[in-house]
C-alpha cells in the first residue's frame, strides 16, 4: 500500500522551499538594482531535478544491498554569481515566473492534502 | 520560506530608493537657490548606496547571496557653480555674474525617472513575496 505522506509530498515541500529561495535571491537582486559593483546572483536547479529522478549507487556487485533513494524529496541547487550587473528585465522575468511556479507547486500540495482528506472523510 | 527575511530585504530597497528620490527632490527644489547657510550657491547633493549581507542568524544557505540595501552616504558635487550674467541680481558680483548651483535639471529629471522604476520594481517584487506568503497560507484550506 502507498504511505499515506508518500515521496511527491515530499518532493513537491523540497520544491517549495527551494522556490522561495530562489525568490529571495531574486529580490536581493533587485534591491540592488542601483548599488555600484553588485553583480547578480543566480539560483540554477532545474538541470539538477532532472537528474536526481535518476540517482542512485552503481551497484557493481551482486552481493551489494539495493539502495533506497532517500534523497528524492530535497531538490538540489547551487547559487552561482554572475559576472554581470542586474539586468532588470531578465529578473523581472524571473521573478514572475518563479511566482507562477511557486503558487503551482503550492496549489498542487494543497489538492494532494485535499485528497488525503477527502480519503478520510469517507469513513465516517 | 522565511516571509520577514522577504519583507526586510524589499523594505530597505523601497527606502533607499525613496532617499534618492529625496535627494533629487532637494536637488530640484534648490536649482535656482544661490544663498545657503553654508555661503554661496546650492550645491547639487548625490547620493550613493551599499549592499549589505542579511543578518539571518538561522538560514545560513542563501547568506553570500542575500544582500540588503542601505545609504553609505550623501556627497556635496564639488564642480563649480554656474555663472550666469545677470547684473540686476541681488548677489551679482561686481562683472554682474551670478554663481548658480550646479544642478542640471535634465540630468535630475532623468535620474528621477530612473529612481521611480528601480521603486516600481521593487514594489512589484513586494506584491509578488505577499501574494506567495498568502497563496502559502491559503494551503491548509
């Protein structure tokens, strides 16, 4: 039987999370749109999601024990410093985007937790 | 996501925009001022910004990145003042020159402007953090 709390809730938490950092690093960014030698930073983590759907030890052996993947749930990402300055337009974009995405995520989770509840309601 | 570490960072940008916006203000209102307290004319007033790490004693994660903004200070143009001949002025000297303050009033306009998308910006970016923080709390409903 499925767990009740099963891996795309935790998945879709770490997604969350790793949305509203992005959307801080966004708002530092624009913040100091007008601060002299401020060079943008940049959240990438995309790239990193695709692959950890996939990762798991090589098993080179027979004898070796199959590994759980444990590490699903947290999406990985690094915090790069770009060498140029804020470019407003690009951030703008970036943060309207990153909105729509987070509320996305968000909304997804909710009807996740609605349909658990749903599932309990009909024992009544 | 920590909602006050969103609202600080958007708060301080919004403020600092508004002390250029300020500044310039003075700087317009002044344009034709040629008596100060300190002597002669208005001098055109400029104003610089510094970032500053956010103080965030339990996410540590995104420190480097997260920079807040503050004012480092206000400096005095030291380029001269403007002569303008005009003898019937009050504070002509005696070749009937006058010393106007060097502000250039298209230069302000247009850093004016420029201050008033960076605050638009930024109040954007504050609409985007508080429609995040209640489609959040909306989750459990």
């Amino acid at each position: 039987m499925e767990k009740l709390f099963n891996q795309t809730i935790n998945t879709l938490a770490g997604m969350v999370d790793v949305r509203a950092r992005k959307h801080r690093v966004i708002l530092s960014n624009v913040a100091n749109i007008d601060t002299p030698g401020f060079t943008a930073a940049e959240v990438r983590f995309d790239n990193e999601l695709l692959a950890a759907k996939d990762v798991r030890m090589a098993r080179t052996d027979a004898k070796h024990m199959t590994v759980k993947k444990d590490g699903q749930g947290s999406v990985s990402y690094d915090i790069r410093e770009s060498p140029d300055q804020v470019k407003l337009d690009t951030e703008m974009a970036n943060l309207s985007e990153n909105q729509l995405l987070y509320n996305a995520t968000v909304e997804i989770l909710a009807r996740k937790f609605r349909g658990i509840q749903a599932a309990l309601r009909e024992t009544k | 996501m920590d909602i006050s570490a969103s609202f600080s960072l958007c708060g301080s940008a919004l403020s600092a925009q508004r002390a250029k916006m300020d500044v310039i203000t003075s700087n317009l209102a002044n344009a034709d001022v040629t008596r100060t307290a300190e002597g002669g004319p208005y001098r055109k007033k400029s104003i610089a910004l510094v970032s500053e790490p956010v103080k965030d004693n339990f996410d540590k994660s995104l420190r480097d990145a997260l920079k807040t903004v503050r004012v480092a200070e206000v400096t005095e143009d030291a380029s001269p003042p403007r002569l303008v001949h005009n003898p019937s002025h009050p504070d002509a000297d005696a070749k009937g020159f006058v010393a106007m303050p060097n502000v250039n009033l298209m230069s302000e306009m247009a850093d004016m402007i420029a201050v008033s998308r960076s605050y638009e910006a930024m109040v954007t970016a504050f609409d985007a953090t508080k429609n995040m923080a209640l489609k959040t709390l909306e989750m459990g409903k």
